[in-house]
C-alpha cells in the first residue's frame, strides 16, 4: 500500500555556501530519530569524504524522515539535500522540482548572499513554498533582526515568522519540523494515471548497476514493473524499489507524492538522466515532466600523469568516476611535452578540483593539470565551425574567420562600498557591465557580463580579497560572442610547450605574456643550462627572461657522519624532482602549469 | 659501562678505522654547523671530556673492538685547543689500547691558532703520523669574513711548526667565499703549494641554516648572492684543478687533492665501504656484515641499509672518487640490484661518467654535477 499523499512532505534544504545548510539537516536526522546519535557522524547527507571535508554537498541526497508531529500525526518527510555551489546549478533545479517545499537558511552573522538569492529564486520559480530559517543566532555576532529585514528587503519574503534555530545547538528544530508539517503543502497527484517520475539524481553501484533517485508524481513505481525513459527512451524493469532512511528500505511501491530509489538494473549510467521522466513502457503518459536538459561542461583542462606508467590507473579512475557524475566528460589528448593524457570536461572550477582530488587521493594518481580552458567555437574561412577545447587543437591564423567565446549572466552582491572595487577588477577582465540594483542600504547587486575564460582566470579569489571577503557571486551561461582572441606560446629553451599555451583576447596578450613569463622565471629552477622564457604569439615574441645556469650541484663534504646526511639531501632532492615534469631537457615544476592562472594584472 | 660500537649485528667485520671526536673551539666561526661548543681552553669540561674518551677507548679495546684498525682520525672541533697535555694523555691512553705503530696512519686536526712547536714533537713521538691543518684562505680579509680565530701569518706559521716533524701534511681551503676573488683564492693556493705541504683539501662554501652566516645572506649582508657565491666556487673548483695538477698533485676525490703517496687512508676508508668505529659526542659509527650497513650516533641507530641499499652507497661513495669503481665490481652489484649497469649506460650517454681500462670514473661534468651523478645511483635501491 502506498502511503496517502496527505502525510508526505516533500522539501529542500537551501542556502548560501557555508550558511550550515548540511549541519541543519543533521539535526533533523537526529532529533527525530532517524539516525541514532550513536551512529551521528557529521553531516551524514555528505557522505564522500572531499565532500565532509570540504564541507561542501556535490550529490544531492534524499532522506526519509518520519515525524510525529504536534497533532499526533505521523508524517513522512522527504529531504532532499541539494549541491551547494553554483557549478551544480541545474542539479540544484532538478532537485528543487521534486520539491513542494524548501527552507531557505540564512546565516545570521552574514545575511543574504548572492547564492541565497540564486536559490531563493530557483526556489520560487519552482512554485516552492519557502519558510525562512536564520541559522548559527548561538553565535555572539548573530544580527537575527538585521537578517529578517534583509531577507524581507532582498528577496520580498515575508520573514515575520521566520525561523530561529541554531544547528550547532539544535534551538529551533522542533519549530522547523511544524512549520514543515503546516507550511509546506501535501503532494497532489492522479494515482489512476500512468506512471509520471522525475529522476533527480542517479548513482552507480558496482553490483546493482545505475540507481536512480526518484519522485513520483502520478501513478506508482513498484518492482518488476517494466518503465521507460523518456527523454533516452530505454526500457527496463525495476529490481527493487525503496526508500532511504538513510540506509534502503525496500518498499511494495512508490506511490503519488512519494521520494526513493529505484534499482534499474541498467549498466550504462548515460541511460539514466538526471532531469529525466519515467514512465510505463506500454501505456506511459504522453508528456514529460517539464525541465529537463542534457548537462554540458564548461570548463576544459589536460590531466596527465606525471609517471607515464599511470596512464591507464587514470583512464580507468575516469571511467569510473564519470559512472557517477554525468557531467564529467573526457578524451584522450597527447601533449609533445607532456604525453599521453585526457582533455577533461567539469561544470565548473570546483568540480574540476573535486575530480582532480579525487583522482589523487581515492586512485593514487599523481597528475598535472594544465591551466583550465573554456570551448570556443573557432569559424573557419571555408564554413566550418570547431568546438575548441584545447589551445592545441587551434587552427592557423589564415584559417580562422572569426572566434566566438562563451559569455555569462553575472550576479555580485556586495556592500556598496567596494562598487569601485568590483567595477575596477570586472573591467579589467573584459566584463560589460549591464546594470546596479541597490537592494537594501547594506547591499548592492551588479549584474555583468563576462566571458567565463576571465571568470575561471581567479576571477573568484581576486574578488573576495578585493572586498574583504564580503561579495558573492553566482552566475549562469549567457551566449556565445565574437572576440578577438589569439593563442600565446610560450618558449622554453626556444621550444614552445604545448600545455602552456593558452588563448587570450588580443588587447591583453602582451601584459599576460609579459606577467606569466616573469612568474615562470621564478618558478622554474635554475639548471646546468641557460633557459630563455619566452611569450608568443604566432612569430611575434612579445617578452623574454632567461634563467641563469647553474654552474655546479655537489656537495663537497663527504665523511663518516655526512653520508647519512648527504643520502637524506640527495633523497630530499629526488622527490623535488618527481614533482618535476622534464620536459626536453627542461624541468619544470607543476606549478607551472597552474601559473598562468594567477597572473595578476 | 656502554661499549660505543659493541655488537647489535651478528657476524660483524672488523673496524678498519677509528674517529674521535672532540668537540671543542677557541671560538665559532660564522659557517660552522658541526658538534662543537666555543668553550675556554682551561675549562674543567675539557679533561672530564677526556677523562670519559679514555675509558671509552679502554672499553672498545677490552672489548677486541680495536684489533684491525688501519687508520685513527682525532677530529672537531679543534683538537689542538684542548691543549698539549690533554691531547698527550688522549693519545698516550689510545696507543696502549692499540698498535699505534707507525704503520697506522694517525691524523690530527689542527687549527692555526692553537698548534705550537712542543705540541708539534709530543704528538709525533705519541703516533700521530698526520696533520691536518684547518687553514680555509690565506688572504686576512676573507678570514675576516669568516670569523677564524687565525690570520694568515699565523696559518703559516703553523704549517712551518707542523713541518719540524711531519711531511704528511694536509691544508683545508674554501672556495666562493664573500669577498673572496678569483686571485685571492689562487695566491691561497699557490701559497700553500708554496710552503710544500702534500695535501690540500678543497671545500666549497655551503650556507647551512640556523648558521649566523645564512642569517647575514639573507639579510644581504655581502655584495654576492647566495647564487653568485656558487658560481665563483665553480669557477674556482675548476681553477683548483688546472693549477695544482701542475703542481704534481692529484685529485683522487671530489674534494681532495695529494701528491703521490699522501692520499688519506682514512677518508678513503668511508668512501670504500669499510666499518669505521667513533668515539665521542655525535661520533658517527658504522657497522657491517654480508646483509646489512649500520650508522649510529651516541647509541641511537641512524640508519639501516639493506644490501642492495649499501651495495649502491658503495657505487656512490666510489664514484666521488677518481678511480671511480670497477666495471667487474657494477657488473657485481647489477646481479642483485638489476638496473645498476643501465644507470651507468645512462650517466655515459649524459656526460657525467667515462669508462677508462676497466673502471667506471666522473668527467669533469660528473664532478661539477655530481649530485645529478650520485642521487641516480641512489635511486637504484
């Protein structure tokens, strides 16, 4: 039997990063016994280990939760905890759309930020319910009164009722949990029509193929039911359908309202897509669920191993991760300077970190990144249009009619002082600005326009030191535009190296060059050789350093007790190399690689 | 009481040669990171510092631990600032707990300062065969610089008083020293040649940390970099090599130089891979038989080295010497450790090694970049 729509909650936990969105759903988990606190480990809705240390979500979670309320009446909540960051944006979407619900929670030291705005209006587009939480008021700086009328002012959310709490302490849950029960809506849907559920997230297990997690929105899902996807339009049957509490409980069925699991038995994970309806095979509805689109990555950088013997760990650590993560796309690339390795595409700078910590610490992989590009659509004199990926694959200048790069929405929120800041370091970085919008007396919204190749160029970091710390920034793909761009080489030892190249508008090839070959002149060690840095563009050398050789590398001294000394130095010395990436015969240490990235102007 | 160097390994080889160390200075010089304290030449420390050597050295021979030895090394410190009578009673205690027969080779540092003319005839007429003279430059300047508690007269002086009973006499220089110039450097040279002693020793500076001289590179107390510095010593090395190999010397190690016959047994002694025994503050011993190499320091166990680990220190150690090592010997050790002929295929191909009538030995480039040279070797095991 399934359970009577009327007693499912179905919401989200949403918030600014580091706003103690997952510390909340702790507590949920804990005060209403859904996990003992015996077995309480923090934040037990981010269960990989990048994800608890990070303190950050990157796959979203759905937990039942039984609650007794006030009333005496049992209710069966579904949490859905969804990623964090701005990366995950359409994740984030998907999950808000098996949603009636959300809680918005608002750190009270720092109030409304750029993602609580994002969220919150994701949330609305969602016809979500929101119930306002001000969170961490236990700590001495908490301005719960200053927060309300921000929340009031920034998001048009009334916020006389909002919600007190603290996670750390636990105040305020029992509030939470009847405002869950008396604001957020029951699920409607027709248990009589065919079978309609949104899969929200999916997951790849080693035994039972892709699992998929689910709401059901008409109908019922049970096991041996034969369903089909639509939007991939692949039949299976269902192995096993079932909740999670955290751990999985098998169900009879998942009927209207409800929120689970479902074992599809499918091997291939590109079967299953987050966004994606399920219907039933034979006499499945006619429309799908609205929303959903294919996820496309951003941001493109070589991975290579620095040991050429760890090519294939590599291939197959991808192979499996990406089992996981939709997103995540990869192809073989060979570097003449670096080898064998992959061009690998992420949603965004922080799931590019994620993956590349992963890689090393789960698959003891020691890998080299190159500096993070974005796809260009290069338009050639004959018609053709490329995808770029990589500044290697750039065709001849003769070639090259024009060049289109991807350009976003930008969204700063930031107290008004540090406009000048913002403007200053935006413009620099090729930004348009679009409009100001004065969103109470202590924050200001800029919205820009910014080609993401600058945005993932430090963007991020130099803006928060730029402002103390205070701006926040969420953004969104806007379009493709024409720019001048050029690709600038640079020179080693009169060699170019191919993963140091990089594409870089016109205008600012001279200052990136100059600035980058004067960073690798510090970087880059001094060897028995002299080495010229060079920067170019085409034939144009546009800057040049040399590195002074070194004339000598012995350690004269050599007697009873300064063998074992000089063995430790020499061992010291060796693992300076294996960080090194010989390159000719150059070496050069990783950090290289990732130079270009800090070039300030 | 503790025997220094007792049995931990079973089936051990004899020791072939003897450190003592003392470890005492008339003053610090600026460089300086080795064990020693900069104490009065009369303080009460020195004869119980001694006083322990002694019982040490009588335990070590009760022990049947001083049976083989070659070669004795009384290092520092500054061994000569103890004084006459101590190092006489060291000496008179070590030479009934061996055969300090003149067949040994026994070296004594000595710093200019504190060597005179009564020490000089009771240390030959109680074994010492060899004198080691701390010198670094002969140019008032630089040892300035340093902080030596000697000038250059008195450094000659020294090696003058030394030649009234020794011909086997050894000068320590530095090389890319601040303030130092090429001409300085050479006259240093010529100078000690000068003088007839039959060994030189050649050290380029190395800014240790923690030491004042690192504390005043970094605050760029002197006109050269730390960079700079380097270069001149390569340079210098260099220079070292062309001039005093006209001068009928031979360099048999990186850093060492002797005219026929004068070559340090004992040195060479830690650079072949034999067991040595020491004595005294952070005196290093090391221990061995077929399986493994041992190092310890004041009883505590420093370093263990399997076979194939001590098999290629003894490639390394070899090849900071001229006569580099035997092709018979690398074929050897390649048997237990695969890879080590390939190594030395590898450092020909890059220049840094020769093979000359059966041996493998460092080019010139082998012996500026030996560190290249050595750390591939290590690698091995």
């Amino acid at each position: 039997m399934s359970i009577d729509p009327q007693y499912i909650r179905n919401f989200s936990i949403i918030a600014h990063i580091d706003h103690g969105k997952s510390t909340l759903s702790d507590r949920i988990l804990e005060l209403t016994e859904t996990v003992s606190s015996r077995d309480m480990k923090e934040q037990v809705l981010d269960s990989m280990e990048i994800e608890r240390e990070r303190g950050i979500t990157i796959k979203s979670q759905a937990v039942r939760v039984d609650y007794r309320a006030e009333d005496g009446q049992l209710y069966h909540f579904n949490l859905i905890d969804t990623p964090g960051h701005v990366d995950f944006t359409y994740e984030v979407s998907r999950s808000l759309a098996a949603c009636e619900g959300a809680v918005l929670v608002v750190d009270a030291t720092q109030g409304v930020e750029a993602q609580t705005v994002a969220n919150a209006m994701m949330a609305m587009n969602a016809n979500l319910e929101i119930i306002p939480l001000i969170n961490k008021i236990d700590l001495p700086a908490a301005d719960p009164e200053r927060v309300r009328a921000e929340i009031e002012d920034v998001l048009a959310i009334p916020a006389d009722d909002a919600i007190l709490a603290s996670g750390k302490t636990g105040e305020g849950i029992d509030d939470l949990l009847e405002a869950i029960v008396y604001n957020i809506p029951a699920p409607v849907g027709e248990s009589d029509a065919p079978l309609r559920a949104l899969i929200f997230d999916s997951y790849f297990d080693a035994y039972r193929g892709v699992v998929a997690l689910v709401r059901v929105v008409d109908g019922s899902l049970r096991k041996g039911q034969e369903i089909r996807m639509m939007a991939t339009n692949t039949t299976t049957l269902v192995e096993e359908a079932g909740v999670r509490k955290p751990t999985e409980v098998p169900v009879e069925s998942l009927g209207v309202g409800e929120v689970g699991y479902l074992v599809t038995g499918l091997k291939d994970p590109a079967q299953v897509k987050v966004g994606d309806t399920i219907t039933n095979a034979v006499g499945g509805c006619e429309e799908p669920l609205p929303g959903y689109r294919d996820v496309k990555p951003m941001v493109f950088t070589g991975l290579f191993p620095i040991d050429g013997d760890q090519y294939e760990p590599l291939k197959d650590a991808l192979e499996k991760l990406s089992l996981n993560d939709p997103a995540l796309i990869y192809e073989a690339e060979t570097s003449h300077a670096l080898g064998f390795g992959f061009r690998v595409g992420f949603l965004g700078l922080l799931h590019m970190e994620v993956i590349k910590e992963r890689l090393e610490r789960e698959f003891g992989l020691d890998l080299l990144a190159t500096a993070p590009s974005v796809e260009y659509h290069v338009y050639k004199t004959n018609g053709e249009m490329i995808s770029l990926h990589s500044p290697q694959d750039m065709p001849d200048a003769a070639e090259i009619d024009h060049i289109e790069e991807p350009y976003l929405k930008a969204k700063i929120l930031i107290p008004p002082d540090y406009v000048g800041a913002v403007m200053d370091l935006t413009v620099a970085r090729r930004g348009n600005f679009i409009t100001m919008n004065y969103l109470s007396t202590t924050t200001v919204e800029m919205l820009w326009n910014i080609p993401l190749s600058e945005l993932i160029m430090d963007y991020f970091d130099q803006l928060k030191s730029r402002t103390k710390g205070y701006a926040s920034l969420d953004y969104d793909f806007d379009e493709y535009k024409t720019s001048k761009l050029v690709k600038l080489d640079i020179l080693l030892a009169g060699k170019p190296i191919d993963a140091l190249s990089f594409i870089v508008h016109n205008d600012k090839a001279y200052d990136r060059g100059r600035v980058l070959v004067e960073k690798l002149k510090g970087i880059i060690p001094r060897q028995m050789f002299e080495i010229p840095i060079q920067a170019a563009v085409g034939s144009r050398v546009l800057s040049r350093q040399t590195v002074r050789a070194m004339r000598k590398d012995v350690l004269a001294k050599c007697y009873g007790g300064d063998i074992t000394r000089k063995r430790k130095l020499l061992e010291k010395q060796k693992q300076g190399k294996k960080r090194m990436k010989s390159i000719g015969s150059v070496e050069v240490p990783q950090e290289a690689f990732m130079a270009i990235l800090k070039v300030d102007e | 009481m503790k025997i220094p160097g007792g049995d931990i390994l079973e089936d051990q080889y004899p020791y072939k040669a003897l450190y003592l160390h003392i470890p005492f200075c008339k003053s610090k010089c600026l460089y300086c990171d080795f064990n020693s304290e900069a104490i009065s030449s009369n303080d009460e420390a020195i004869e119980r510092y001694v006083d322990d050597l002694i019982l040490q050295i009588r335990a070590a021979s009760r022990a049947d631990l001083l049976g083989s030895l070659d070669t004795v090394y009384i290092g520092g410190g500054t061994p000569t600032h103890i004084g006459n009578k101590e190092l006489s009673r060291l000496l008179y205690g070590l030479s009934l707990s061996m055969h300090l027969t003149p067949e040994v080779e026994c070296t004594l540092e000595v710093n200019p300062e504190s060597l005179t003319e009564a020490m000089v005839k009771d240390l030959f007429a109680l074994g010492v065969t060899r004198l080691s003279i701390g010198v670094q430059s002969f140019d008032d300047e630089v040892l300035k610089t340093l902080g030596r508690a000697h000038d250059a007269a008195q450094a000659k002086r020294a090696i003058e008083l030394a030649q009234i009973r020794f011909t086997n006499i050894s000068v320590d220089l530095m090389c890319g020293l601040p303030g130092q110039t090429k001409e300085s450097f050479i006259a240093s040279l010529k100078t000690a040649v000068d003088l007839g002693v039959t060994h030189i020793s050649i050290y380029p500076l190395s800014i240790e940390e923690g030491t004042p001289l690192h504390g005043l590179m970094e605050r760029q107390a002197f006109a050269e970099t730390e960079d700079d510095l380097g270069e001149y010593a390569a340079e210098m090395m260099l220079l070292a090599q062309e001039y005093l190999e006209t001068q009928g010397f031979h360099r048999y190690e990186v850093a060492s130089y002797a005219k026929p016959g004068f070559e340090c047994r004992h040195n060479k002694a830690y650079w072949t891979g034999k067991p040595y025994l020491g004595i005294g503050r952070a005196a290093v011993t090391m221990k061995q038989n077929y399986d493994e190499r041992i190092r310890m320091m004041d009883s505590q166990v420093q370093e263990e080295l399997s076979r194939p680990e001590y098999l290629v220190e003894d490639l390394m150690l070899g090849m900071r010497m001229s006569r580099g090592v035997s092709v018979k010997f690398a074929v050897q050790v390649d048997e237990e450790v695969p890879g080590a002929l390939d190594a030395f295929k590898e450092l020909i191909d890059s220049g840094y090694v020769k093979e000359v009538d059966g041996r493998f030995e460092p080019t010139e480039k082998g012996w500026l970049w030996g560190n290249a040279l050595y750390g591939r070797l290590l690698e091995l095991a």
